[in-house]
C-alpha cells in the first residue's frame, strides 16, 4: 500500500522529510536557500518548519517511533 493513502505512513513521510531537509539545510545552507521558490522550494519549506517547530517535531517523531515499535 502507497504511503499516500495511509495516513500513519504519510505522517511518517512527512515527518521523515521534514527531519531531512532541516539536517540538509544546517549542513549546505546555500542548497536549499537558492530554491526558495518554485517546485524544489517546498523542501526549504520544510526546512524551515524543522527549525521553527523543532520541539513538535522532535515530539512527532518520538510518537511515530514509539507506533512502530509497539506494532
């Protein structure tokens, strides 16, 4: 089954994209700030949700490990 049409799995991609970019942009800051725009800027997008809601999204992926784990 796709990631997209079950809703545990598209958080966990999400949450997943979410952690990646951010690590991305704190390593190569000028990979993700020349695409601010456009198709590839919804992974600035993201990178920026990473570093302003840090707190829930380190909660978010306690709770995503901790659902796979018990399943």
């Amino acid at each position: 089954m796709s990631a997209l049409f079950n809703f545990q799995s598209l958080i966990q991609v999400i949450l997943l994209l979410i952690c990646s970019c951010t690590y991305v942009h704190a390593t190569w800051p000028m990979l993700l700030d020349r695409n601010k725009t456009g198709a590839l800027g919804v992974f600035w997008k993201f990178a920026r949700v990473g570093e302003r809601l840090s707190p829930y999204v380190a909660i978010g992926c306690f709770l995503a490990a901790f659902n796979v784990l018990r399943s």
